[in-house]
C-alpha cells in the first residue's frame, strides 16, 4: 500500500494524502467480493466517451481516452471535485453539447480558468505558477501550528 500512497501525493500534494486515507479506511470492511473484473479495459464503443478532467492528474485522462478508440479528452483548468467543481461556462457549454448532442469538442478541447477557488483568479494554471512551493509550505506551516495531520490539509479550509 505504500507504493500506492506515494503515487497519489506524487500526483498531488495537496490531495494525495487525503484520497490515500480514503482507502485505508475501507481496508477494515468485512464485505467481501464474488467476483473483480480484471479487463480487458478500453474496447470500441457504440458511442464516443467524453472524458473530463477537472481533478484528477491529466496523465489519466490521457491514458483512459488511449484505452477508447474515438474518445476525447476535454480539460477544465479549475479546482474541484467533479465537473461542475470548477464552475466553467465553457465547460458547461461543451459536455450539454456531448450530453444533448453526442458531439465532442474536437481540437478546442480546453477550458481555460474562469473563476478561481473563493472567487480568487489567477493568472494561468495554479501548478505552473512559482509559488506553488511556498503555498505548499503555508499550508504546512499552518496545519503544524493547529497540529492538524498532512492528511486532514482540507480541513485548513474551514472557518
């Protein structure tokens, strides 16, 4: 499992460890399953996937859209939990026309930053911004002074 922990805060140092303490905590249920589908995975399909990726690291939605012959990937650069997370309009524009129309993006497959957490926009992607170092270390900082665990970091957020 230790090798799985560090893929995650590898692909994000701000959520690695709280999506890791996500699965240790379903180690100690007693449900058992019949069956694990072990793949093929990525097959043709009769309708074209859209997959979208506010969240999780694009190298996934890369490699799932590999896996489905005809598929794309359209990304929302944003924070958030799902795909409405990052509230995008030209997000939101492009899977209502996935959605109503079966229609992918093509090559405009990006959603450039709206809005940012809080209502605070920056300028370009948050990861290829220089002061992703020192944000990381705030927080640290911070969860040190309210003796608050790496893995519970989301709780900074809270009033």
């Amino acid at each position: 499992m230790d090798g799985e922990i560090r893929q995650l805060e590898n692909e994000s140092w701000v959520g690695g460890e709280l999506w890791a303490a996500n699965f240790i905590d379903c180690t100690g249920w007693s449900i058992q399953s019949d069956y694990r589908f072990a793949g093929p995975f990525g097959t043709p399909t009769s309708n074209p996937i859209l997959f979208v990726n506010p969240i999780a690291p694009i190298e996934n939605g890369q490699k799932a859209t590999s896996l489905f012959p005809g598929s794309q990937l359209l990304t929302i650069d944003g924070t958030g939990h799902t795909s409405s997370g990052p509230y995008n309009t030209c997000g939101f524009s492009k899977m209502n026309a996935y959605l109503q129309y079966g229609t992918l993006p093509g090559s405009d497959n990006y959603c450039a930053l709206e809005i940012g957490p809080f209502n605070v926009t920056y300028i370009g992607s948050l990861s290829k911004r220089g002061d992703v170092g020192m944000i990381e270390a705030s927080l640290k900082g911070l969860a040190r002074k309210r003796n608050i665990p790496k893995a519970n970091y989301g709780l900074l957020l809270l009033p």
